[in-house]
C-alpha cells in the first residue's frame, strides 16, 4: 500500500511540475515577443536619430553659410 501512496504523490508531483513547465514556457514566449518589439523600437530611434542628426547638420551648414554671406557683406559696408 505504501508504494502505490508513493506512486500517487509522484504523480501529483509530476502534474504540478509539468504545469510549472507551461507556465515557464507561455513566459518565455511573452518574454521573447517583447524582446522582439523593443528590438524593432530600438531600430527605429536609431534610425530617426541619424535622421536627425543629417538634418542638424544641414540646418547648421545652412546659417554657416547665411553667416557668412552676412559677414561678407557687412564687411564691404564697413570697407566702403
């Protein structure tokens, strides 16, 4: 009697560690999907910040330019 009370609480221990299995698994599935999704945002502010940073570049090339001119001229105003 002693072994089939032995057999019967493996048992119940068995299902308790196979549904501690699913519960592990449906985790890591949830966990792996949002690693994904984060993955994807990373990319894309990456993305948008060398975006950015071209278009900084630009605006400041621009009003070095503008800059420039302006100085240029008020040095043949001043010249004259």
């Amino acid at each position: 009697m002693a072994k089939v009370e032995e057999l019967i609480r493996k048992e119940e221990e068995l299902e308790g560690v196979k549904g501690e299995l699913e519960v592990e698994k449906v985790v890591s599935e949830v966990f792996e999907k949002g690693e994904k999704r984060l993955d994807g945002v990373a990319g894309g502010l990456r993305r948008l910040a060398k975006e950015s940073l071209g278009d900084l570049e630009g605006v400041f090339g621009k009003l070095s330019e503008s800059f420039e001119s302006f100085f240029l001229l008020l040095g043949c105003v001043e010249s004259k």
